[in-house]
C-alpha cells in the first residue's frame, strides 16, 4: 500500500513548534493588548491547529478531495457561528420602544461592560423605574 | 392465480433464512428492508396520533382528548414522523438498497457501520415509544426552550435522548453513502454519468454529515439545562432562549431538504423512465441539488421571523430564503421540460411522481410566502404554515417515497403488484391528501393557530372538510400495505427489468443476488440513455 | 462475514486493499467532519455568551489554574506526536515501535484525564459546578466582586468549562478504549505495510482532539485577565 512515510526529524521539529506555539500563547496572554489578546491567541492556535492537520494528520500529501472533506467542515463551522452571531450584533439596532424601559435580550455590544450598563439603568426616568 | 416461489436463481433473500440472518446481515439490501419495516411501523404510529388529532378537531369544542393529551398528540406526531420516518425514509430504505447497486458497486463502503444504524435508529425509536407510552411529550417536535427546560413536566429528557441517538444513525448512513459514492463507482461511471438519484443522496449525505451533530450538541445542552438548571437557554440566568432556536434550526432546517432532497431524486429517476426520454438538463439538475443542500444551511432563520431575532438577520435570511426557490423551480422547471414531446405512460410509480411535481410546487411557492417577512407574521403559527410543510414533506416526500417503492417493488421483492389496484390507490392518496392540506392553507390565512384542541365555530366547515380528507388519505395509504405485502406471495414474477428502464440496478435479476452483480458492470454511456431516436428534441 | 476475513485481505466490497485504504481515510475525516459541528455548537454558544458577558468570561478564566492547562497542553501535544509515530512505525512495519508508540500515548492520554480529574475535584471544592454546587466565596467571590462580573454570568462560564472539557475528556476516553483495541490488534500481529488503515485512521481521530484541546486551552484558560 503506498502512503507517504515522513521523516521521523519532521514529526520532532513540528511538536517543537507546536510547543513552541504553546509557549507564545500562554506569554501572549499575559501582555495587555485589548481586543486584540483573542485575536492573537486565536490566530496562534489556528496556525497550531494548521500544523498538526497538516502533517500530523498528512493532508499535506493526500489528495484534493480530503482536503476539500476538512475545509468544508470548517467552512460549515463559519456559517453555524457568523450567522449566528450576526443576529444577536444587530439585535441592539433598533432602540427600544420609548417607555419600554431597557430590553433584557442579549445584545452584543452594548453589554460590553456591565459597569456602563447599569449606569444606564440607573439613570432611566422614573416611569421605567416605577414599572 | 397462485405463481410459486421464485426458485430461478439464488438471490440475497433466498441465500439463506431465519432470523439470525437478518439481525446479523451486513448486506445493504436487507438492512433497507429493516429499514422498510421498522419506518413503516413508525409510520403507522405517527399517523396515529394525526387520526386523533382530526378526529378531535371535528368539533369545535371537541371532547376526544383534553387540551393537555391533544399537545402531546402533535408533539407524537412532529416527533416520530420527522426524526422516525421522514429523514430515514427514502435515504435508509430506498438509498440502501439502491446506492450500490445504481454505481455498480457490491456493498456500501462500511456494511457493519450500515447495520450500526439500523440498530442505533431502533434504539431511538424504543425510546421514543416508552417515554410516549410513559406519558408522552408535549413540547412539539421543536422542543423549544425555557418551556422544554424548565417547565414542562413531561418526557422531555428521555425523547431527546431518543432524538439524539437517531441522528447518529443518520450521520452513519450519510458517512456511508458519501464515502461509497466517492470510492466504489464501477469503471466508466464517471460523475457526470451517475443517476440523480445518487446526487440527490449525495447531496443528503452532506447535509446528514453536517448539519446532524448540531441538533446532537443542542440536544446534550438541552439536556443537560434540563438537570443542572445553569442557565445556558434560561433568561434568568443570562441565558438565551433563543440560541436554542438557532442551534436547533441550524439542523432542523435542512433536516427539510434531508426529506426533499432523496425524493426529487426518485422523481427524476421515474420522470425520465416513464417518458422515455433523458433528463432535460442534466447537469443544471444536479448541481441545483448541490445548490440545495448549501443554501439550506444559510436560511434558518426564517423560522424565528417573529422572536426576538435581529431585524436585521431577518432581513439577511428572507432574501436567502428566497435564493433557495430558485435551484427546486430549476428542477419543476427540468422535469417538466423532460415530459414534453415524451412517450408518457401513467404507470402507478408516474403517478405519484406527477403527483409530486404538483403538489411540491404548490408547497414551495407558499413557502414563498413565509419567506417574506411581513406575511410571515400574519401567517406564523398558524395552519398556513401547517399546510404548506405537509405540501412538501407528506405531497412531495411521501408521494415519492411511495412511488420509489413501486418503481423498485419488483426489484426489491421479484414480484410484481396489481397495478389497477395501485393506479387507484396514488389517486386516493392525491385526492386525501389535498382535501386534508387544503383546506388548512385557507384555515392558517383566515387566522386558525396551530397546536390547539379548540377552535372558533366560524372555522368548523373547514376542518370537518380536511378530517375527512384524511380519512380518506388513511385509506389511500392502506391500500399499498395490502397489495404490496399480498404480491410478497401471489404476485407474478417480475423479471430482471418489469418497465424496460436504464441504470445498473435494472440489469441483474431481480431479487438481486446477494453481491448485486455476476461480475462488476462496466458503463458506457450517460444516465437515462433512452431510446432517443424517436424522441430527442434537439 | 467476519472479522478474520478482513485481516487476511480487502473486505468484500472493495476491489483491492488501496480502495478499502482511501475509504477508510475519507470515512474518518467525513466523520471528523461531523464532530467538528458538534465541537462547533459549543464553540458557537460559548462565542455569543463571551461576547455579553466579557468581564464574567474574564474572570471565570482567571479562577482556572492556567499551570495545570498549559502542563496538559504539553501532554496532549506529546501524545500527538507518539501517535504520529505509532502511525509512521506502523507504515514502515516496526511492530515493536508500533506497540510501544501506542502504549506512549496512551499513558500521555490517561495522565491528560488524571490532570483534568484533579482540577474538576478541586472546582468541586471551591463550589464551582454549575447547578449542583455553585456557591463562590473567599479568594473566588473577591475576584467576581473585584471585575464586576455577575455570579450567573460567571456559572454561565462554569458551564462551558465544564461542557466543553467534558465533551472533550468523554472524546479522549472513547479514544483510549479504540487505543486499547489498537494495542491488542497490533500485539496479534494484525499490522502489515499493507495493511495499517487502522491505525491511521484511529490517529486521525487522536489528533483531532488534540486540536479540539489546542483551542479549548486559550479560550478557556487564557484570553483575557491574565495580566
């Protein structure tokens, strides 16, 4: 049966990078870089993840339709989670009717930090207050 | 007249007997026929619940079953007829027995993992059975939450299980096909020359494999609300009820093309084998199955029209909805062109297949309606919506399940029906089936909700006129049990190919021997590569 | 049919050993496909309740002990390797190295559960289970005052750490029992170079949950409050 044997030397050399990657993730955590934290841990684990799909699991020598099988599941993952997501980053569009008082729905951005949020609340007029 | 037992030749029924060799058999063609058994007994239990349901909903203030038993009785019904007889219908029946033979292929890829499903789908459906003869479920088939859980007092957790363990049969049979149609197509089948009935499972295969794991991780968490009470879908607790919609949707939507897909591929396979003529536009057909099952994962939203959903995704969701009309009136629009100038004969399988093409139609353009969003909110809820989902899954899914199995009846057994008998029957069924559905469009328009024992005087000459029809679509549905199980015995020998049709499955014997072929076909030609000189248009 | 049947040679249905080979393969990473949307609703769920409750997810983090996940990102990351090794051992016909790169990262496998063990029982002990027992209090009560985070949004975070490893330690066992079989099959002599599907694609699966691991370390341990 014919399958790509890899060197023994580049299954070490991508576990030193892995771990390599690991170390940089943890050391990136500990550096204030606001939003931009996730961002780099995210990318770092992706460029992690790139490395064991790709030679771990050898999609580096397989063909074309099992790379297209694993692109597609992670192609499936970004439609469930942006669709997603799109809904409730809009769901703060549109202001609350007048009177309402403030929506109990989740919305993405405008709980962002729950401090700003209960200033909010707490300087509601007295109508909503008294519902 | 009596014909005896067909001895000619050792085929995968006679090779050998007992029940051990069905319980253990890896052979696709047997596994479609547990399939066959226990979808039909599922069938007749989910129909069930529908009886009561009209025979209750006779009266306006009918007093058959308390408010309380009728919501079980749609829960029943939604539950068991989707997760226990439309997805596995057409795909575990039809689809195994047929997607090998149809690539020329001796097995599924993974003939244990095949007879896995069966046992994972059987130990769905048992526990569904206990928890509805343990009380039943009264949440609908959607399951929604904070009153699925927090709330209801019924089997919630146990028929989620059940619901949970069946998508795993699902995902096995969709992994199977998919790999077997990649892998196994016999020499000279190449993809442009493969039946639609195999892209149209393909298609389903992807969706199975994709879409089904959600409802799996959705129903766990759902569960696991259920015990812990931590809040994941509880508003109390920070919680959104509504992620469950989505998470939920996110399957159960194209669940919808899971049941549609499989039967457009039946009815191309029967259009073009009843007017003798190759499909219009082959390619556009399959690709538009493909395009399907894409854009059934962009839409799931349309369902949550009228929650808290941002307007906006509402928006964003009613126009890919709309996107979605345009590969299924792709496919009316080829089927059609197919029957022109073709030798049509109205065998009882060309029936149905007719029938489908009509009522899916009328299915799909209503669901036009429920895709704009300003009509969605007068009509969610109510029986317009019921309608319009029974026009697609019970005319367009079960019309050409039914008529699958007439078209390959003789194929699957080696015999063949009495098909006066069966000409009657799909008219029944087309004649029930509208006067059920009907008058159920009208009823939703004029403002009836859905999922209530009582209803206003105003509405009752309506719903007596879609009892009735379901009576007589009852009786539509008996009639094949008896014939189709009565020419088990009596029926005269059908021979290798009864309706002169194209495809690898036509030419072995029938019954097929247990490995399909004497020796692995080789193709040469395009599918539906029918006697074109009479009638080729160009 | 039995199992003897598909040692000695390609099960029935295939046409030769490389066709069962690439079936194999693509079944497993088809089926990978599948649990990465159902590792995806998770990922989904916990993406939207982060997002509302940054602070709460913040301080949830910050009461994980960040030395035990990344000591255990180490262990998965190294059982990887030994399971890209039993592969290789078994493509090349070294029985021996092939029994005992799979006997590796089993123990690497159990010493990843017994960590994860440890910390679930010392969550227990802080009262940090959602549901059952989640009642924060000293230095874990201090710090959700201290962020302003409220006490269901941190829970709410409980339940994702809890979900999420949980789902991924159920993976991990499910994966040292196919492990177990493997080692079995191996010891017997079932492994040839032409005959190994087994063994790839049991670490095709290995290896996908260590991805699952290499994102449910930051996302979990990590991001946000550690400075």
């Amino acid at each position: 049966m014919s399958g790509h044997v890899v060197p023994v030397r580049t299954y070490v050399l991508i576990f030193l990078a892995l771990m390599v990657g690991t170390a940089l993730t943890v050391g990136a955590a500990f550096v204030d870089l606001g939003r931009l934290n996730t961002v780099v841990a995210l990318a770092i684990a992706v460029c992690k993840m790139l490395l064991v799909i790709l030679f771990f699991m050898h999609v580096r020598h397989s063909s074309q339709l099992m790379k297209i099988v694993v692109a597609s599941g992670f192609l499936w993952l970004v439609i469930l989670i942006s669709i997603t997501v799109s809904d409730y980053l809009t769901r703060s569009w549109i202001p609350d009717p007048e009177g309402w008082g403030p929506s109990t729905a989740i919305t993405l951005p405008s709980q962002q930090s729950s401090t700003a949020k209960t200033a909010v609340v707490a300087e509601a007029p007295a109508s909503a207050a008294a519902q | 007249m009596h014909y005896p037992r067909i001895e000619s030749h050792v085929h995968y029924l006679n090779v050998n007997y007992g029940i051990r060799s069905w319980l253990f058999t890896t052979d696709h063609k047997r596994i479609g026929l547990l399939y066959l058994a226990s979808v039909t007994f599922m069938f007749l239990v989910g129909g069930l619940a529908a009886v009561l349901m009209r025979l209750q909903l006779v009266e306006p203030q009918g007093t058959l079953l308390e408010p309380d038993t009728f919501n079980k009785m749609f829960s029943t019904h939604g539950i068991v007829m989707i997760f226990f007889f439309l997805i596995p219908a057409i795909p575990a029946v039809l689809g195994n027995f047929l997607v090998p033979m149809m690539i020329g292929a001796r097995d599924l890829a993974f003939p244990r993992i095949n007879l896995l499903s069966w046992y994972v789908y059987l130990v769905g459906a048992i526990l569904t059975l206990i928890a509805i003869l343990n009380g039943g479920v009264d949440t609908g088939w959607t399951f929604y939450t904070p009153y699925s859980s927090t709330y209801s007092n019924s089997n919630v957790l146990l028929v989620g299980i059940a619901a949970f363990i069946t998508g795993f049969s699902s995902i096995l049979t969709g992994l199977n096909f998919i790999v077997t149609i990649h892998k196994m197509r016999a020499p000279g089948l190449t993809w442009s020359r493969l039946p639609l009935f195999i892209w149209a499972h393909y298609a389903t295969s992807l969706i199975m494999l994709l879409g089904t794991p959600v409802l799996a991780i959705t129903l766990v968490l759902l569960a696991l609300e259920r015990i812990l009470h931590a809040g994941i879908f509880d508003p109390k607790l920070g919680g959104d009820p509504l992620l469950f919609q989505h998470l939920f949707w996110f399957y159960s939507h194209p669940a919808v093309y899971i049941m549609i897909l499989p039967a457009m591929g039946v009815v191309s396979e029967l259009i073009t084998c009843f007017s003798r003529k190759r499909i219009f536009g082959y390619k556009v057909v399959a690709f538009s199955s493909l395009a399907i099952a894409v854009l059934g994962f962009l839409v799931w939203g349309h369902h949550m029209f009228v929650t808290g959903q941002s307007v906006y995704a509402g928006l964003i969701f009613s126009a890919l909805s709309f996107l979605v009309a345009i590969p299924s009136a792709i496919k009316v629009f080829n089927w059609t062109a197919t029957l022109y100038k073709g030798s049509i004969s109205h065998d009882a399988p060309m029936l149905y297949a007719l029938g489908f093409i009509g009522l899916f139609t009328m299915g799909g353009l209503t669901g036009l309606f429920l895709a704009s969003l300003a009509t969605d909110v007068h009509l969610n809820g109510t029986y317009f919506i019921v309608a319009h989902f029974h026009y697609i899954m019970v005319g367009g899914t079960i019309m050409a399940y039914l008529g699958g199995i007439h078209f390959w009846w003789p194929k699957i057994s080696g015999r063949l029906y009495p098909d006066k008998w069966a000409r009657f029957a799909a008219l029944v069924i087309f004649i029930g089936f509208n006067l059920t559905f009907f008058p159920q469009f009208l009823l939703g328009y004029l403002g009836m909700p859905r999922r209530y024992a009582f209803y206003p005087q105003e509405f009752q000459v309506l719903n007596v006129l879609s009892s009735a029809g379901a009576s007589v679509l009852g009786v539509g549905y008996a009639i094949p049990l008896i014939y189709l199980i009565w020419s088990l015995r009596y029926g005269p020998p059908a021979g290798p190919n009864p309706w002169g049709a194209k495809g690898l499955e036509w030419q072995t014997p029938s019954p097929p021997p247990t490995e399909n072929f004497e020796e692995t076909p080789i193709v040469t030609e395009e599918a539906y590569a029918y006697a074109s000189e009479d009638h080729e248009l160009v | 049919m039995n199992l003897s049947e598909v040692h000695t040679g390609h099960a029935h249905q295939f046409e030769d050993i490389e066709q069962q080979h690439e079936a194999g393969t693509l079944g497993m990473w088809a089926f990978l496909a599948t649990e990465i949307m159902f590792f995806g609703g998770l990922f989904a769920a916990y993406t939207i309740y982060r997002t509302a409750y940054l602070p709460a997810f913040e301080t949830g983090s910050r009461l994980l002990d960040l030395r035990l996940g990344a000591f255990n990102t180490v262990v998965l990351i190294g059982s990887s390797l030994t399971m890209a090794l039993a592969v290789r051992a078994a493509q090349t016909g070294e029985r021996n190295k092939l029994a005992t790169y799979i006997v590796l990262t089993m123990i690497l496998g159990a010493a990843f559960l017994g960590v994860k063990a440890f910390e679930y029982e010392h969550k227990w002990d802080h009262s940090l289970i959602p549901g059952l027992k989640f009642a924060p209090e000293g230095e874990d009560l201090l710090q959700i005052t201290r962020w302003h985070a409220g006490i269901p949004q941190v829970q709410l975070f409980f339940c994702f750490y809890f979900f999420m490893t949980g789902m991924h330690a159920l993976h991990m066992i499910i994966g040292l029992g196919l492990l177990a079989v493997l080692l079995v099959r191996s010891l017997r002599g079932n492994f040839s170079t032409h005959y190994y599907s087994p063994v790839e694609v049991n670490g095709l699966y290995w290896h996908f949950v260590d991805i699952v691991w290499i994102f449910l370390f930051p996302l979990l341990y990590l991001i946000g409050g550690r400075y």
